[in-house]
C-alpha cells in the first residue's frame, strides 16, 4: 500500500527548506519500529540543535 500524501508531504519539505525522509514500509507511528532507519536522518537534526 502506497501513502496518498507521500508526494504532496514531501513537496511541501522542499518548499519550506525542510529536510525529508522516507521510511520504506513504515507510517508515522510505525517507524518506532524502524529506528536503526529512521534514526541516521534525525540524529543531525538533533545535534544541530541548540539549547536556550
């Protein structure tokens, strides 16, 4: 089963200059499960981050 807003979600990342990942077989809740995929993508985010 594809995701119907896949491609819509993903144009509107771009558009804001956000970043984007796709998590082969897994929705929005499912990609807990999938974390040694999903974490290589927010772990940059993360140290880019800094405290106030």
């Amino acid at each position: 089963m594809t995701d119907p807003y896949h491609d819509s979600m993903k144009a509107v990342a771009q558009r804001a200059g956000a970043a984007f990942a796709t998590i082969e077989h897994a929705d929005h809740g499912g990609a807990w499960a999938k974390a040694p995929k999903v974490l290589p993508h927010v772990l940059p985010f993360l140290a880019s981050v800094t405290r106030s």
